[in-house]
C-alpha cells in the first residue's frame, strides 16, 4: 500500500530536493525516537508527502538539525522535525502493522507475521492516543476484508474504503481544515488502492488471488487503457482541493509530489510490463 506518492528529482530545484530529504531524515528520526530503531524500517513517502503537506498547512515549530546518519556516516545531514512529522510516525506504525498482519493472513507469510508481533505492543501504544483514526483503520481492514471474501467487483465501492481511512488520516486536526484534508486524503487513498491493484495484477492473475480491477472483466488492453484514464481523474479530484489549502511553504515541493512524482511508478510498472513482453516476443 506504500510508496506511490513520491518526489520526481528531477523536475526539483536543488534547494527543494535537498529541503524534501530533510523532511525524510525528520520522518526516520523520528520513527526511531517515538518507536524504537526497528520502525525505521517502516519509512516510507506517502507518509513523508503527508508530513510535509500538514507542515505546510499548519506551520508548526520546526526543530532543524544537522546530524550523521548510520547509514551514510560519511557527511552531515540534516533534519527537519515538528509535530507534524511525530504524528505520521506514529501513523506509519499504525498503518504499517495492519499491512503486515494482513500480509501474514492472507499469504500465510511468516516474515511479515513476526515483523507484526515486533509491532503489535507499539500499535497497542499509539492507538491510546488517535481513538479516531485508529477506529478509522481497523474500519477499514474489516471491511476490505469482507469485499475481498465475497469478491465483489465495484470498484469505486471497494477503493473508496481505503480513501475513506486515509482520509481520517489526513485530517490531523478537527478545524476548519478538516473536510479539506479528508477530502484529500480520500482521493490519495482511492489511488493508493487502486495503484497497488495495478501493480499486482499479473502476479494476482496468477496466483487467483482477489484484485478488483481484474473483476472489471476486461481484456488486457482494455484495462490498460481503462487505468490510463481512471488514474489523472482521481488525482485531478484531489489536485483541485489541495489548490484551495492555503499552503505556501514547501508548496513547490508539494506540487512536484502532486503532479510530476505520483506518476513515476506508475511509468516504472507500465515499462517493465512492456520490457517483459517485448523478451516474450
């Protein structure tokens, strides 16, 4: 479900490149501070796009450092933390422990069963603190759950369960901002969903496992061209919204994210399916 909403580096100016690593540093460090080394593991660039937009929107104190990382020790980097980047640290651990109870459910595998147990007592930490959005999550996986079971083929109904959790995710704070960023969230979660189906349907074909755009019923060129369609309108949605908040700071960065970045493994999955049946020819 992770990692679609990334940056394009090379659309970026220098200066916003080096201002959107410092928000990733920020995320990590604080994974690490508020939920153990281990959850570092758990970084990713939905989350890190959400810190940034919320920091743009809220303009929380910043604390910005510069640090040495264990993994690249040889040169300082530098971080950015505020309140925004702790709450989707602690949103990743909520999110992500779902994802690997779910993969052990559902594939049976034994990786991702430990790696929730290593979880399960920080889950039962953080969800004392966000009631909301963790009735929201566990909504949400009991009822994806339940589409997935009867196999149903409306994908809007389908898709729009994981926009409709995302989107208590998004609305950080309950003010005037709040339709905004559900609204917003619904959208980037909608793509999510659907962007990850996209990614998984050969090997969903091949294992028969559930994936709501093969119960579309289309051929393989059709639902090529269906998905090149279906996906600039969902976030076309979310673009429109996102140009009402009134964000200023990092708003370059944002729009990098919003309409260059979402796009790029989009493009990776479409060239290594064309690579793949160009070896079969």
């Amino acid at each position: 479900m992770f990692g679609y909403v990334c940056i394009n580096e090379s659309e970026l100016k220098v200066k916003d490149w080096r201002r959107y690593k410092s928000y990733y540093c920020g995320m990590c460090n604080c994974l690490h501070k508020r939920n153990g080394r281990t959850s570092q593991l758990l970084l990713n660039y939905d989350l890190t796009f959400l810190a940034i937009l919320l920091s743009g929107l809220y303009e929380p104190k910043e604390d910005c450092r510069d640090f040495r990382c264990l993994l690249h020790p040889t040169a300082k980097r530098q971080m950015v933390r505020n309140d925004a980047t702790d709450y989707c640290a602690d949103m990743t651990v909520l999110l992500a422990y779902h994802q690997l109870l779910d993969g052990y459910l559902d594939d049976k595998n034994i990786a991702k069963g430990g790696a929730a147990l290593v979880f399960k007592s920080r889950y039962k930490k953080i969800k004392t603190k966000y009631e909301r959005q963790v009735v929201a999550i566990e909504t949400y996986v009991r009822k994806l759950h339940a589409a997935e079971q009867r196999a149903d083929t409306d994908l809007d109904m389908v898709a729009n369960l994981t926009g409709e959790m995302l989107g208590e995710i998004f609305a950080w704070k309950y003010e005037e901002w709040k339709q905004e960023l559900r609204d917003l969230g619904f959208y980037f979660g909608k793509f999510i969903y659907l962007m990850d189906a996209y990614e998984d349907m050969e090997k969903d074909r091949k294992n028969g496992h559930y994936n709501i755009l093969l119960k579309q019923n289309m051929s393989e060129e059709d639902l090529e061209v269906y998905c090149q369609n279906l996906f600039p309108m969902i976030i076309s949605e979310g673009a429109k919204i996102f140009e009402r908040l009134p964000i200023i700071q990092d708003a370059e960065i944002l729009r990098n994210i919003m309409y260059a970045g979402i796009w790029c493994k989009y493009v990776q999955i479409r060239q290594k399916r064309r690579n793949r049946k160009e070896k079969e020819l």
